[in-house]
C-alpha cells in the first residue's frame, strides 16, 4: 500500500534528521592531522611540562625545560633541532 505524500516527506525529514545527527556528532578524534601546508591564524599552545610523558604518539609535541621535544616514535622524544 502506498504511503500518502506526507507521509514520505515526514519519513524523508526524519531521514534526513538521523542522517544530520550522524555525521555531525562529535566526529573527532584524539589527534587531528595537518599537513605540512596548515595555515594557521592565530599561536600553536605547546604544552610546557616539567618532564616528558611517558607515553606518546608519533607527531605529539611538548616543551620540557625550555626544549621542544617531538614524539618521533611510539613513547620515543626527540629534541628538535640544534636547541642549547
């Protein structure tokens, strides 16, 4: 038996609503990825720690007693650059 019109359109709204809610609901992760052309408008805030975590993942950065450090391998920080 064929739905009336309305009810399609009703059926459609809340297909539409649940589709919506789907890819709009907090679709983050716990790193996002730049690229190397990230253009940013505004600081990078690098956490300033008094000693590196013991865990990381590959891209993370922290400044530990004045250094930059990045985590170059899983829980392995590297210094960047010739820092003194």
């Amino acid at each position: 038996m064929p739905q009336s019109l309305q009810e399609q359109v009703d059926q459609l709204r809340r297909d539409l609503f649940d589709l919506n809610a789907e890819v709009y609901a907090n679709n983050f992760t716990a790193s996002q990825d730049f690229n190397k052309y990230s253009t940013f408008t505004s600081r990078l805030r690098v956490p300033n720690l008094a000693a590196t975590p013991a865990t990381c993942e590959v891209g993370e950065v922290c400044c530990v007693s004045g250094k930059l450090r990045v985590c170059s391998a899983a829980n392995t920080w590297t210094i960047v650059g010739t820092q003194t």
